[in-house]
C-alpha cells in the first residue's frame, strides 16, 4: 500500500521569500516520487522526481525536493518565490512496474506582493 | 505537438444523459488512465490499461466504461450521467513504471 500526506492545503508566502511545501509518504517499498503542479483550468505539469538516484532533485522553474528516508519525507522547495508560482502543487507516490500513481490532496501556493 | 490531449475540454449535459470523453497519445506509452479531481481538486484514479488490457479498476460505478481501442488511446463512456459525476476528468498516459504524463483535462459538469 502506498499513500501520501502533504500538510497545509494551503500555503501563502510573499514574492521573494522561501517556499516549502511538505510531502510525506508510506510506502511498502522503495517508492518512486513526484511534484506536480496545475494551473488554473490546466493539466497537470511534472515539477521532478526522485526514482531512486540522487536524493536532492532539481525541477524545473527553480524548484528542488530532497528525499529523505529516514523521515519519509520529499519537501519541495523554492529559494525565492515569484508571483507566477502561484497555483496547486501535488505530491505522488508510486512503486512503479504500471502500479498507479497515489497522489497527495494538494497544496494551493500563494505568492504575495 | 500535444502529447495527451483530450477532447472535448468542456462538457455541460443533462442528468441521465450518456456522454464519451475520449483521450489519445503521441507518446507511445504502454500505459494509460483516467484520473477524477473533484472539486476539493483530490485526484483519485479510476482506471488504468496497458497495452489495451485494463489493469486497475478502482470500484468505479459500472455506469462508467473505458474502451482502448489501440493501446494509443484510451476512451470514457458514461451512462446514465447523475449529478456527482461532475468533476474534471484527466487522462494519463505512462511508459509504465515511473510519472504520468496528463492531458489538460475535460470538465464535465451535469445539471
């Protein structure tokens, strides 16, 4: 069984300042991990991803995640937010081999002047 | 060229209407799915094929049906439409063990 917990449905940071959004999952197995994000009225756009390789992963737009074992933990983070950040993020767990992917309830990032 | 698109984007229909969404890719992907955000936006899968064999089926009303023609694409008919089905649909599509690459989503809204 696979699940995940992103804590705070909704995040507000000012342009400029750190954005952290937080992603815990459990997982039976080594899982494979994902942030994605959707625009308003948009699909949903692949941020990065971890499959097991390097533990810190470096997205697109600027974003980062760090897996963490030992906290079961694949925060995403930015240095410095920008208005066009705003939007909901999703964090997803798979154990990969066609299983689905399991997908957190969400975040709604939103940027400040 | 869009990898997954889906079509139509919009759907407003009556209740106990029949609707399809259909869904292909360009990516040559083995697996596909459909995916159901509510209007909380929590995403739920609702089914997954590969290579045309339907493989997950997460106890979705047998009003809904998916066809996969080739495993290029992958369609949703619903029948007899009642008013929780609104939502917006995604389809998906997968090389098979990693991400999912989405379509832009059809939000169907029954009245």
């Amino acid at each position: 069984a696979q699940s995940v917990t992103q804590l705070g449905s909704h995040v507000s940071v000012s342009e400029g300042a750190l954005v952290l959004l937080r992603c815990n999952y459990s997982s039976s197995v080594p899982p494979y991990l994902f942030w994605y994000v959707q625009y308003p009225n948009q699909g949903l756009q692949l941020l990065l991803k971890y499959t097991s390789a390097a533990t810190l992963v470096k997205g697109i737009n600027g974003f980062e995640a760090e897996f963490k074992k030992s906290e079961t933990s694949f925060h995403l983070t930015k240095p410095s937010a920008h208005m066009s950040d705003a939007a909901e993020y999703f964090c997803a767990v798979t154990t990969g081999g066609g299983n689905k992917l399991t997908f957190g309830t969400g975040t709604q990032l939103k940027v400040e002047l | 060229d869009t990898a997954v698109s889906q079509t139509p984007k919009y759907l407003v229909t009556q209740m106990g209407n029949d609707k399809s969404i259909k869904c292909e890719q360009n990516l040559g992907h083995d697996t596909m799915y459909w995916y159901k955000q509510d209007s909380k936006k929590f995403l739920k899968i609702m089914f997954s094929y590969n290579n045309k064999e339907l493989i997950i089926n997460e106890t979705v009303p047998n009003r809904f049906s998916p066809k996969s023609p080739d495993k290029a694409h992958l369609n949703l008919h619903i029948n007899s439409l009642e008013l929780g089905d609104s939502a917006v649909y995604f389809c998906a599509s997968s090389p098979g063990d990693k991400e999912a690459f989405f379509g832009q989503g059809t939000r169907l809204t029954v009245v």
